[in-house]
C-alpha cells in the first residue's frame, strides 16, 4: 500500500473515530510503527491532524470551520 493511500485510511479513521492508534495501524498494514509514524508526520504537516501519545486525534481547528 502506498503513503497516500494509508495516509487516506488514516484521515478516515481519525474522522469517524476521533483518534488513531500508531500500533493498531502497524499491524493492519503490515508495516513498521515508524512508517505510520511517517504517515502521521505528513498529515500533522498539513494541519489535518495532531500528533498524541502513542496515536493522532484530528486537528481541533478543522473541527471549527
């Protein structure tokens, strides 16, 4: 699976769920927690989520536009 397509899976996530969880990405995808945490980099660069301990919750600026 490609970086955009996880990123994808993972915006999608956090928008229904409200958080995500760094492990419990690594295992479905089958990659390393470091590459989640890449993911997670990306979309904390574009402002659509923030990091937290151990996961990401969405960016509670978007959720006031």
């Amino acid at each position: 699976m490609l970086a955009k397509e996880r990123q994808m899976w993972i915006m999608q996530k956090v928008l229904c769920e409200g958080r995500v969880y760094i492990n419990a990405f690594a295992s479905e995808f089958g990659v390393t927690s470091e590459t989640i945490r890449g993911d997670i980099r990306a979309l904390e660069w574009d402002k659509r989520i923030v990091k937290t301990h151990g996961g990401a919750m969405l960016n509670q600026d978007l959720e006031k536009d």
